[in-house]
C-alpha cells in the first residue's frame, strides 16, 4: 500500500467511524440533557454546592452562572501555580511566573490550552492533574452545557427557563466526558501510551547527552485533552511526542476522540427540536466545510512545490515519520476545525497555503465541527444569519426552527459574529504596529506576520494551536492572549444565551411551504457558502499579506 | 357535483390602474427633479439616520481634504466618485419619495378649505339651527348638514339621509358610490364632494387628523417609521460594516512591515512608508462595505408603501404591510369575496309527471315580476338554458302579480285561472296541501340533494283547473367568482391557508368551500366567532388577515394582524383595521400579500448581491495594493486591470453606477410569482448570489477597459 492509498484509507476510515457512532453519541448526549432524575453522586454534588437542581435558570442567571465558575476556577488555577512549590508533588519545580499563570489559568478555563510553557519543565503532577486535567473536563462540558441551552431557546416556547447550569455541567461531566475518556484513556494505554506516577528519569543519551524523561498520567489527560477538544499536551511536543501519541493507530483514536463529539451534538440538537432532519442539515454543513478544508490541506502539504518537497515528494519537514505527511495533515486540519490545538506536527512548518488553511480554518470560527458545544453554538448562530437573509429572499420575515429572527436576534447574532474577527484583527494590529512587541518575532517578512496573526487567531477562537516562532512568552503576549482567549470565550457565550433567551420567549410559528425548509441541501450550500464569503471577506487583506503573499508566486 | 363558475362573471384579478402616480420607473426628469432633495440630503443630520452611507460620506470628505493636499487625477477622480456614490444615494430616496410627493399634492388640492354647516342641539326629526363654523375648528362629535354641491367637511357617519358622493379625490374612482345612515356604508370622508341629496353627518375625526391628513403622511413618507425587518436588516448591515472597517483599518500595520521589509520597493500610489494612503483605504473601505443595499434600502421601503397606495391601499404602517408578507392564514368572507354575492338559478328539476320545458316555463312566469337578483337569475337561465324569451310582465294583460311576502314566503303570478307561486319548499309545499294537492316523496328527495350540495331550493308549484300539485324545484346556487381557485392554488403554494367565513349552514358552506377550493371554512360564523378564530390562529403563532367593512367586524379587524377594512364600511371597521381599500374590493388582500413579500425579497436579494458584489472588488483591489511588494499577488488579478490605479478606481466607480443601475429595481421590487419559499429562494439566489458575485467582474473589467487612456492615471 502506497503512503496516499494508506493515507485516504486513514481519513475514510475516520469519517466512516464518525459517521457510525455520532447516531447513538447523540442520541445517548440527548437522553443525558433531558433526563429527569438525578443519581446520587449528582445529588451529592447538588448538595455540596447548594443547588436546587429542580430550578431552571432564566438566560441571564444561566450567563451568570457560567461567569461565576469560570472566574472560580481562573482564580484556583491561577493560585495552584503561583503556590506549586508549597503544594504536593511539584518535582521541585518553582511558582510559575504570574503572567504565564494569568495566560494558563484563562487558557485552560476557556478550553484553549494554549501553553505559553513547556508542560514537563515547569508544573509538577498536581497542578498538571488536579488543575489542568479537571479543567480540561470542565471547560469542556461547560461549552456543552451553553450550547444545550441554546438549543433549549428554539426547543422551548414561550418561557424564560433555559435549564440549569450546574446539572448541564455536572451531567456533561460525569455521564459524557468522563465514561468516553476513560475508555478512551484504556485504549491509548494499549496503544502505548504512558501512565505512571515515576520520579522523572535521567538517562544518558546516545550521543552522550543527558536528557531527562517525565513520566506522568499522561493517557488519561490525552484522552480527556482530544476528547473536550482542549489541546494542552503533557508534553511541550504534544501529540508528536512518542509518549503521548506513540503510533499511527493511536493518532487515528486521537484524531477520532476530538472530532466525535461535536461531530455527534448536531444529532443531539436535531433530538432536542424533535427535527431529525435539522441535525442532519447542520452536520451536513460541518462535514462539508471539513472535508474540503482537510482536502486543501492534504493537497497543499503534498502537492507543494519546491526543491526540497519535489525532492522527498511531499511537504514533511516537521511531520513525524511515524505519521506521515497525509495523517499529519489530517490531524493539523482536525484540531483547527475544533478548538483543539493539539498537534502531532509543527503547523510553522507547512506549507505557506497549506499553513493558510490551518488558519482558515480558525478563522471561520471553528464551527466545522468546532470545539465541543462552542462548535454547535457558532454554527447555529451562522445557520442564524443565513437563514435572515435566505428567509427575506422567500419573503417573510426570516424564521429558523418556527422562531423568527427579528431586530433583537439578528443584533445578538452580528455582534457573535463580530467578536472573534475584531480580536484577531486587532490583536495583531497591535502586535504589528510597535516595535517593542514586534521584537517577539523571530521571523520577518510574510511568514513573521503569518506567525504573529496564527497566535492571536488561535487564542481569540480558544483554539490553542501555535504557528511558533515567536517569543510568546512575554508580559505584552502572555497578557494580549488572555485576553483574547478570555473574550474570545465568554463575549460569545453571553450573546448565545441571550439569543436563547429572547428566542425561547417566542411562541414558535408553525412550518408552511411558504417557509424556508432549513434541512434541504439548498440550505447546507447557503450555510457553506454565506460562511465561506464573509470569513474570507473578513481576513482576505491580512491573509494576502502573510501566506498568500508567501505562498502565490 | 358541480357546476362550472359563470364564464361571464368579471373576472376577479383586476391589473390595478395607475391613477394618481405616473407609472414611469425611472424616467431621467425624474432623476433630475430629485437631484435639489439628493443634494441637501448630504446633510450630516440626516445621513445619521443611514449608517453606511455616512460612512461613505466621511470617507469622501477626508478624500477631498486628502485630494486638495496632493492633486493629481486619480486623488480628484476618486474624490468626485465617492461623492457620486453619496449622492446616488440620497437620489434613490429623493426619487421614492418625489413619486410620494406627488400623490400627496393632489391630495392637499382635496383638502381645501371649506365651511361647515354645524348643527345645535341635533336630534332626530328635530327643528334644526344651524352656524357656519372653518372646517379645520370641527370637534369630535359635531354634527353638520351637507348638501348636493357641497364638500363634507370631515371624516364621519352618515347618521341621517342617504346621499351619492363623489369620492373621486381620494380613490380616483369617478362613479359616485352611495352613503347613508344605518348599515356598513355610512362613513364618509373629508374632502370628498356630496353630488345629490342631503346627509346629516357626526364628525368622528379629531382636528388635523382626518383620513386626507393620514394619507398625506403617508405617501409623502413623513410617518415613515421602520419597520422590524428593516431594522434588523439595518443591524446587520451596521454589524458588517464594522467588521470591513476593522479588516481595512488594522490591515495598515500590517501594511507598513510588509513596506519596510522589502526596502527596495519604490511608493506608490496606493502605498508608501507609511502603509496604505488615505484615498486608497477609504476606497477599498467603501467598496467593502454593503454600500449597494444601504443606498436602496429606505427607497425599497417608500416603494413598497408607493406600490400599495397605487393599488389604492392606505396602510397605516410599514409594519402592517410587513406582516402580510408574512400571513399564514387568510380570513375571506364568503359573499362578495368568493362568491359573487348573490345566488343564480342553476338547474331546474321537475317532479313527478312534469317536463323540463314546463317548469322552465312555470318559474319564468312566476319570476317575471321579481326584481331580486335570484329572480333575475331565473329568467336568464330560463332564457340561456331552454330558449324561452324573456316575456315582460306588462304584456301578460290579465296576469295579476304576487309580491313576496315574509308570512307566507312565497311569490308568483295568477294567470287565467292559473296560480303559480315559487318558494321556500315547506310553504309552497303547504300551499300545494291547501289546496287539496298531494305532494310527492320525489320533492323531498331533491329538495335534500340541493341542500347538500350547498344550493338553496325553490319549489315551484301550481293550481291548474283546481288541481294542485308540485311541478319541480329551482337550484338556487352560489356562483363562485372567475379565478378564485387559481388564486387560492397560489396561495396554498405560498404556504397560505385560506378560510372562507360564511353565515352559511356547515353543509351549504363545504360545498361552495369545496368549489372555491378554499382550504377551510368557518360555517355560521357570527362576529365573535371570526374573533375567536383568529385569537385560536395567533395561539398557534399564525399570522392572521382578514377584510371587512361592518362595525362588527371592528373587534376582528383589530386582533388581526393585518386588517383591511373597506373604504365604504363605517368609520369603526376603518379605524379598527390598519389598511383601509378605497376600492373596497375584499380580493384586494390577496394582492397585499404579495406586495409584503415583494418588499422583504427585494430587500433579501439586492443584500445578497450586495454582498456577493464584495468578491470581486477584492480580486480587484488587493493584487492593486500590494503587487509591488509581493508580485506574486498579481495571480489573483484575474481580471487583468490594467493598472493598479485604474483597478481601485474601477471598483469605486461600478460601486456607485451599480446604485443608479439598481435604483428602478429597488422602486419595482424584484420580480415575484407565488411558489413555494424553496423555489424562490433558489430562483433568487442564481439571480442576486450567482449574478451578484459575476457582475462586478465583469462590470469592473469594462470600466477599466474605459478607464485606462484617462489622462494622469
């Protein structure tokens, strides 16, 4: 079997997979969020933190409520570093630094996991484990849990109640995230991937070199870190490292856990508004826009020219040999689809379009399939916008699911969509335009500014994913991208649960064949397409002047 | 069974008549006439209200600053375009509402200053005394006297007479039309003329607020309010304006490292050390922002009320007219809407021994002197459907003639010792009885098959030589109006229900449902059931229309979402409703309909082409910006613009000519056939999505074609 046919075996296997098992992923995701009893380690928690679990929460107290934990858990993030020497297991390592604790803190608690550090030189087990991983749970479900609740607005009618937050959270934990990531965790350790609790080895190399090896609970924080689509590897190498991602088999798990839920909530979502068909439509969309921007990336990393690609016959200068270029390119396109950010190869190293994709795909706002709930969220919000101007060219007033998007919704969903581009833009702009900052990039010329604009896409769309080659490790970096990632995050979410809650209120309007049918391809291409045109239109002057200008000759 | 709608019947669609405005789109005068209003319209308190434009404005005078600092031909040229583009603008505004203004000029000609003849103390068969007061001082409630010649002063009830009117002024229909006291037809309007006659009137109308004022805001566009639509269109298109600013504005940072990184590369027009220059950036800025549907945008709306008010429609607001657009059920009152409003004779049945020709014979007889329209009727199908002359009563010397009476519901004529009456089957059947006849099963029987069918049965009977007996029965029917089954085919294909509203029995209503082909019908309806029914509809988040003209239809038209109350009905179903027909044709709605739909696609598709539009203008601009850094961005110079200036100033000029190229579409409103949403929208989006990303390309590549030999470019 030729490296290609190996290759499109691996990608079709994949969506094959996917395809199986997002049916009765979603439809278990859907008996989980409408479930009415509580088990009693739920009932437990309930108690602990004193929630009335029987409450449902209006959209502003459901908004308050995300904000409340989100700011606890920053803060105990944030205290677990700066205390770690004081704390047990720290392997001798000292506080980490304050802004590198701001940017972790806020980079794992919006589901980023952007590391401004090397994981296994500078945190020990208990902030790596009961900081990081617990984050990379609950970040997770917490994006579940939002876009639940927006599904909940055009499910319901005529009510203010969205559910409540903290059953939405803990049940996305304990029934979703954590039974798959031990499952998945099981198999990585088949696959060969470390678990243990060893003192940090030295060895001494080949070469003579001494080097020393961290071992850790590394399968079950790569399991939950694909799975809840964070990214943050135990390793500075992430999935490249052979510890965490050690052969081809388990970089298809990989692969395969970060895409499978989001991938299966749009089943969910169909389940939910009682419209198969409507969940179809939307992972349609989803689908499409993957497949094509995994193809463009495949395409361009093997199909490069250049002397060195021309010579060994593709791009696979930073691509593991273990991997290959096709797999690599597979794993680099599914991580910047969904907020991931893991990577088993270094995106710097792709070709300057090949590099473009991988950006683009940030930019649409990763909603192809996305992070975990963020993904669903930002999708319906597009699906929102395209139905307001679809819905006026059939001539009604534009109406999605049975509820109409007038002045309030098509305000909250604008400014969705403005929020993400306006951080990007001005982000590097700012980044751009002062010497001081610019002395970070250690490159210069289009790839400097494509490596600059990579950072702050990929924070503000709490991706997590670097480009490299820049020093980020800086006040100004560390400080921006937090900032980034922090309103990248938490702006949106405000918007959609305030969307949930204007659209919640409305008494559906009953479908006709004078409404715009949402599930037919017709639809699906206008999705596609609207996303494609206003993303492009938004970041087409910056991409010319990074890897266009790099990549066209 | 059936039986086919009358072929003769006028046929229901009538094409409507331009009356007051000129049917000419966009005829250069007009542009001319409206160039005074686009200019002063570039004042900053009014381009406020239009956020896009005003941003086309700013960037136009920095242009100008900037122009006048460093002339050269392309600054000043730019300049001058985005100026153009402005003022394009204001020009497709100015236009829709010149067409406005001048139906609002004839009207004012209507509201001339007249005197009321006030009466004191007025009460029915009282002596009246009477004082001449300005019509502009009359309250609510006062009572005035008009008389042949003169003008009614003020909206109000005929409470005493019964008058023609010439309503000429405000429907543009000369035929005078009736009023008078009591019943649905008592409202009359100021301004309009009383031609013979006298009518006593109570003033319904505050001062300054009479229907003329009302229509007068309205065609001029002064009561324009934007409607939710527009205004979430308004929001989106302020939302992408922002983002396109945030794309040109940071793109300058990142404009001047790439500048200084290839220090060898020579300035440029469009840039130099210090990044992008100011006219190049408000260029591209322009271009990208939806310049095309904010120009259009409030035009589209003042035509959508202009279109309606041609149709002669007054809607009391923008958002009323939205809302038929979005309809979902329609309420139809059954007479006069559906059916013609009077039943015909359509078949004749004989019972027993006698023939066809004897009944058509017997009922012609006996309708002779009937001057009802059902009476009427008998004749004409006795005549078109047996070939028997129509005999005048007056030549049957010896015939005496029996009115009907409400005692024994029966008609006809006494002829040479021969009786013959028609009725109700129960009275002429005991008519028959009395005198000694005997009435067979077989009447029953087809007196049942007629009801069920939704007909009305008349028996005839006769007394001959002192024996009595039933001859037949005349099917009495309702006739359905020419065309109404294509119309509600429409509608059902736009996704609307129809339901027919009759005080019919449920049998005789599903029949003519049926025919109609009507989704539904309310049988029996009284006015509270109507209300009932919409409160029922909008509980199920329906959107509810209906026409009406009686004082109890009021509380209906008002919970509707879209009420048209007819203009000869009384001046509570009038204000109740929020459109008023001055033609008072019920049928009118379903034209409503499709205006509301036209207006929100038309707004829909030139967004869509608005935004498709911007694809081109970046293969146009960028490789113009930044193909001396990088010459490898001259591939996305697909169009192959002749130079990098040329190309910046080809894609600002086809952004302002695509304005003017649009402004009679944005009048018209986009072409509209009723189908279903999956179609249009289809249709629409190869038309405005696929034409709207072409277009430019090719209209751009023409321009620069042109362009290229200016002088100093």
């Amino acid at each position: 079997m030729s490296s290609t046919t190996a290759g499109i075996v691996f990608i079709v296997s994949l969506l094959v997979a996917l395809a199986l098992v997002h049916v009765p992923l979603g439809d278990y995701m859907y008996r989980v969020f409408s479930a009415r009893k509580h088990n009693r380690l739920e009932r437990g928690i309930y108690k602990v933190i004193g929630v009335d679990p029987e409450a449902e929460q209006k959209w502003s107290v459901y908004a308050k409520s995300v904000l409340a934990f989100s700011l606890i858990s920053v803060l105990v993030l944030y205290g677990f570093q700066r205390l770690q020497d004081k704390l047990f297991l720290s392997l001798g390592f000292a506080p980490v630094p304050d802004h590198v604790a701001w940017n972790t803190a806020v980079s794992f608690v919006t589901n980023t996991n952007w590391q401004a550090y090397s994981g296994e030189s500078t945190m020990g087990y208990l902030v790596q484990m009961s900081g990081l991983a617990v984050q990379n749970f609950v970040s997770a479900a917490v994006g579940m849990a939002v876009a639940i609740a927006f599904v909940r607005g055009f499910a319901r009618r005529k009510t203010e109640d969205l559910g409540n937050f903290w059953v939405d959270l803990t049940r996305a934990t304990l029934r979703i995230l954590l039974p798959i990531a031990v499952l998945g965790a099981i198999v990585l350790i088949a696959g060969g991937v470390v678990q243990n609790f060893t003192d940090p080895h030295a060895v001494t190399t080949l070469t003579g070199g001494q080097q020393t090896i961290t071992g850790g609970a590394v399968a079950s924080q790569e399991a939950i870190k694909d799975l809840g689509t964070n990214g943050g590897g135990y390793y500075n190498a992430n999935s490249a490292h052979p510890f965490e991602n050690p052969t081809a088999w388990t970089n298809w798990v990989e692969i395969f856990l970060l895409l499978v839920i989001s991938f299966s909530l749009p089943r969910t979502f169909g389940r939910l508004v009682g419209q198969k068909r409507q969940g179809y439509a939307i992972v349609a969309v989803m689908a499409v826009l993957a497949i094509v921007s995994i193809t463009a990336t495949t395409a361009a990393q093997v199909a490069h020219h250049g002397t060195v690609p021309e010579a060994v016959a593709a791009a696979s200068e930073g691509t593991e040999q273990r991997f290959g270029i096709v797999d690599s390119a597979m794993f680099a396109a599914s991580t910047t689809l969904t907020s991931t950010g893991s990577v088993n190869s270094f995106h710097d190293s792709y070709t300057s379009l090949g590099g473009a994709v991988l950006l683009l795909n940030m930019m649409l706002g990763e909603v192809a399939p996305g992070g975990v709930g963020s993904g669903l969220y930002g999708m319906l919000i597009l699906a929102v916008i395209t139905v307001f101007v679809a819905g006026l060219m059939v001539g009604r007033t534009p109406e999605f699911l049975g509820k109409k998007i007038g002045p309030r919704e098509i305000k909250l969903a604008s400014l969705y969509f403005l929020v993400t581009p306006a951080l990007v833009l001005i982000g590097s702009a700012i980044a751009m335009a002062f010497a001081k900052t610019r002395a970070s990039m250690l490159n210069s010329g289009p790839h400097g500014f494509s490596e600059v604009l990579y950072a702050f896409t990929s924070a503000s769309n709490n991706n997590g994913s670097a480009f490299a080659g820049i020093t980020v490790n800086t006040p100004f970096y560390d400080t921006a991208l937090g900032l980034c990632m922090a309103f990248g995050r938490f702006l949106p979410i405000i918007l959609v649960l305030a969307l949930a809650g204007s659209l919640a209120k409305q008494a559906p309007v009953p479908e006709s064949v004078g409404t715009l049918p949402t599930h037919r391809p017709q639809f699906i291409g206008m999705v596609v397409g609207l996303t494609l045109v206003l993303v492009a239109l938004t970041f087409f002057p910056a991409l010319a002047l990074g890897p266009l200008a790099e990549g066209i000759h | 069974m059936s039986t086919p709608t009358l072929q003769h019947a006028p046929a229901a669609p009538q094409p409507p008549k331009p009356r007051r405005a000129t049917g000419g789109l966009l005829d250069p005068g007009m542009l001319a006439g409206s160039l005074p209003a686009a200019v002063r319209k570039l004042d900053p308190r009014v381009m406020w209200r239009n956020p896009v434009m005003l941003i086309v404005e700013i960037g136009a005078v920095w242009t100008t600053i900037l122009a006048a600092r460093d002339l050269s031909a392309f600054s000043v040229l730019i300049a001058v375009w985005l100026w153009l583009t402005v003022v394009f603008a204001n020009l497709a505004e100015a236009v829709a509402e010149g067409r406005g203004k001048a139906q609002a000029d004839t009207l004012r000609n209507a509201k001339k200053d007249t005197t009321a003849r006030r009466l004191l103390g007025w009460k029915p068969g009282a002596d009246l005394s009477e004082e001449d007061v300005p019509a502009a001082q009359l309250q609510q409630g006062d009572i005035v006297v008009v008389e042949a010649g003169q003008i009614i002063p003020g909206d109000g009830d005929v409470i005493e007479g019964i008058a023609s009117v010439d309503e000429s002024a405000i429907t543009g229909e000369s035929a005078p039309v009736i009023r008078e006291s009591g019943g649905d037809r008592s409202a009359v309007t100021g301004g309009t003329k009383v031609l013979s006659d006298r009518i006593v009137v109570r003033i319904t109308q505050k001062p300054g607020e009479s229907f003329i004022d009302a229509m007068i805001a309205l065609v001029e566009g002064a009561a324009r309010q934007k409607t939710p639509n527009e205004i979430a269109l308004n929001i989106l298109l302020s939302a992408l304006t922002i983002i396109f600013l945030v794309a040109t504005v940071t793109m300058q940072p990142f404009a001047i490292f790439a500048k200084a990184n290839n220090p060898g590369v020579l300035d440029t027009t469009a840039l130099d050390g210090n990044g992008v220059t100011g006219i190049v950036m408000v260029s591209l800025l322009v271009c990208l922002i939806p310049t095309t549907i904010g120009a259009l945008l409030s035009a589209i709306g003042i035509a959508g009320m202009d279109r309606l008010v041609q149709r002669n429609v007054l809607a009391m607001s923008g958002r009323a007219v939205e809302a038929a657009g979005d309809v979902n059920t329609l309420l139809l009152d059954k007479t006069g809407t559906i059916t013609l409003g009077n039943r015909q004779a359509s078949a004749f049945l004989p019972v027993g021994t006698t023939t066809q020709d004897q009944l058509a014979d017997a009922a012609q007889l006996s309708s002779l002197a009937d001057e009802t329209p059902e009476g009427r009727s008998i004749v004409v199908y006795a005549k078109q459907a047996y070939g028997l002359r129509e005999r005048h009563p007056g030549e049957l010397a010896h015939a005496q003639w029996i009115p009907f009476a409400a005692q024994t519901r029966m008609s006809g004529v006494d002829l040479d010792g021969r009786q013959l009456r028609k009725g109700a089957a129960s009275a002429v059947a005991g008519w028959v009885r009395d005198h000694g006849g005997v009435v067979s099963p077989a009447l029953g029987d087809a007196v049942d098959g007629i009801s069920a069918s939704g007909g009305t049965p008349l028996v005839v009977g006769e007394v001959s030589n002192g024996q009595a007996r039933v001859l037949g029965v005349i099917h009495l029917k309702d006739v359905v109006k020419a065309g109404m089954r294509e119309r509600f085919d429409h509608m059902r294909a736009m996704g609307i229900r129809t339901i027919m509203v009759t005080g019919d029995n449920p049998m005789t209503a599903k029949a003519i449902a049926a025919e109609a082909g009507v989704d539904d019908f309310l049988a029996e309806a009284k006015p509270e059931d109507k209300m009932a029914f919409i409160k029922k509809e909008q509980e199920g988040g329906r959107l509810v229309a209906m026409t009406g003209d009686g004082t109890n239809d009021a509380p209906a038209l008002a919970q509707a979402d879209v009420g048209v109350a007819m203009n000869t009905g009384t001046s509570a179903a009038k204000e109740a409703g929020n459109m008023v027909d001055l033609d008072s044709d019920p049928t009118k709605l379903i034209e409503i309909v499709e205006i509301g739909k036209q207006l929100l696609i038309t707004r829909g598709a030139l967004t869509t082409f608005s935004i498709a539009n911007d694809i081109a203008k970046y293969f146009a601009i960028i490789p113009a910006l930044f193909v001396t850094l990088y010459p490898g961005l001259d591939a996305l110079n697909i169009m192959r613009l002749s130079s990098p200036q040329s190309a910046i100033l080809s894609a600002v000029i086809f952004n302002a000519l695509v304005i003017i190229a649009l402004i009679p579409l944005a009048l018209r409103g986009v072409q509209y056939k009723p189908s279903s949403a999956s179609k249009l929208l289809s249709r629409n989006l190869y038309l405005y999505g696929l034409g709207g990303v072409i277009a430019p390309f090719i209209g751009i590549k023409l321009i620069d074609l042109l362009i290229q030999f200016t002088p100093g470019l």
